[in-house]
C-alpha cells in the first residue's frame, strides 16, 4: 500500500501519519521532517532549504525528490510508504510517478484532508511536539494526558516550529492553494482521490482513513 496524505499545512496528515505508522507497520516520509532534520544537522540541503522554510516558501523540487528517492532506495518493498507533504507541485508529481515506477511501488490512493482554513491557523499556532521522540501536540485539541509530560515516551521537554507563526502559516496556506491544490485534477482523473473530513475529531479521522485503506 502506497498514499499520499494531502492537505493544506495543519490539515493532520503528520498526526495521522503517526497512526498509520503504529497502527499499519506503514512508513512516513514527510519530506518537512526530512528537511527539519537536515537543518538541525547543518547539511548542505539544510543549510540550502533553512531560510525557504523559514518563509513558509517552497524548496526546490530536485532536493525534496531525493530526499524521496534515497528513503524509497531504503525501504523494504513490502513496507507501505505514505508520503506527507509530498509531493506538493505538478513537477514533483511527475517525478513521485516516476520514482515509484523506478522503485516497484504502484500509488493506491491520494487520501485529501479537507480543511476548514480558519481553523488551520489556530490548529499551527497551537502545534509543539516532543522534543525526544517527536510525538504531536496540539494546546487544546490535542494536549498530553499529564501536562508537560509526553504520552508517547514521559520526555519533560516540547519544542515548537519556527515556521509556526501566523504570518509564516499565510504563506504557506498561498503556496498550497496555488501550487499543490492544482495536483488534485490529476490523481483524480486516475480514479484514486479519496475525501475525508479533516474536521472531525483526530479518532473520527483515523477511522476514515482506516476504513478506506482497508
Ligand atoms: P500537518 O502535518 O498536516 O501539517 P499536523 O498533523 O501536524 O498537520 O496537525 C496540526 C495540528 O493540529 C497539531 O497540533 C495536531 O495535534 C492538531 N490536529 C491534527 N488533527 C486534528 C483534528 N482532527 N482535530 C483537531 N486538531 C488536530
Ligand atoms: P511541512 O513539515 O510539510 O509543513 O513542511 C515544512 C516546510 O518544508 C514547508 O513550508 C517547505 O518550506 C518545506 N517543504 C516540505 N516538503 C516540501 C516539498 N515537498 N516541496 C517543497 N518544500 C517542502
């Protein structure tokens, strides 16, 4: 099984990832935390892609695309891979489409997150996770069982993105609108596009996804 979560930023295709992963033995490959980690690291591509990502702009195709290509390389064949937050305009979907060919992986379903985009900003700014082992929060929708303390590993330390401001998340929201929402025309006439409601609560959303991936 291979799927792309698709969704504006804060749509929660990173937490429901995370349930996938638990709940399927899939693999996520977020291409925002692939680059995250390469900025931590200094890398040449983190230190290429900081200020972009800073400015809630778009990183250049070639590196997201082999950040993609080298984790697909990676993979057992049999492990289902669900890309998050790639790919996110018509030229990394031609190049995803060729990957997958090149790594013998057929795309099942393109799984959109519909959003209502004013809850979007409250849901980014309210976004921190865990500074260990990078489980996601959310101040109100979604805060840990035992404040300050991480449900997944009892770490005491949160972090939040730099990226997570208003003014950052409008940009972003401009990038999606006009260069990743124009990908959908294309997976859905191959028959794959699935909807789900974003808004309903994360376990309602869980379900969905579930139901639909089988
Ligand atoms: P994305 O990966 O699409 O940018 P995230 O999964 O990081 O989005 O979710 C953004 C924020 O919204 C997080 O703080 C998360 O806890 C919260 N969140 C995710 N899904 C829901 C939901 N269905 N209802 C309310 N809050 C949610
Ligand atoms: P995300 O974690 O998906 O919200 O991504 C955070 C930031 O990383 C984005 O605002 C972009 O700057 C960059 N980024 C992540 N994925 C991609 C991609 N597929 N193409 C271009 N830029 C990306």
């Amino acid at each position: 099984m291979n799927i792309i979560l698709l969704g504006p930023p804060g749509a929660g295709k990173g937490t429901q990832s995370a349930r996938l992963v638990e709940h399927h033995g899939m693999r996520q490959l977020s291409t925002g935390d692939m680059l995250r980690a390469a900025v931590k690291a200094q890398t040449p591509v983190g230190l290429k892609a900081k200020a972009v990502m800073d400015a809630g702009e778009l990183v250049s195709d070639e590196i997201v695309s082999d950040l993609i290509d080298a984790e697909l390389a990676a993979m057992d064949a049999d492990t289902g891979a669900i890309f998050d937050g790639y790919p996110r305009t018509a030229v990394q979907a031609d190049i995803l489409d060729r990957l997958l060919d090149k790594h013998g992986r057929t795309l099942d379903y393109v799984i959109e997150l519909e959003v209502d985009e004013d809850a979007l900003v409250k849901r980014i700014t309210g976004r921190f996770s865990c500074a260990n082992c990078g489980a996601l929060y959310h101040d109100t929708a979604n805060p840990p069982a035992q404040e300050g303390v991480c449900d997944a590993c009892g770490s005491t330390e949160f972090k939040r993105r730099p990226d997570d401001n208003e003014e950052t998340v409008r940009t972003r929201m401009q990038e999606y609108r006009a260069k990743t929402a124009p990908i959908l025309p294309g997976y859905e006439a191959r028959g794959i596009v699935r909807r789900v409601d974003g808004m309903a609560s994360i376990d309602e959303v869980t379900a969905a996804i579930d139901s639909i991936i089988g």
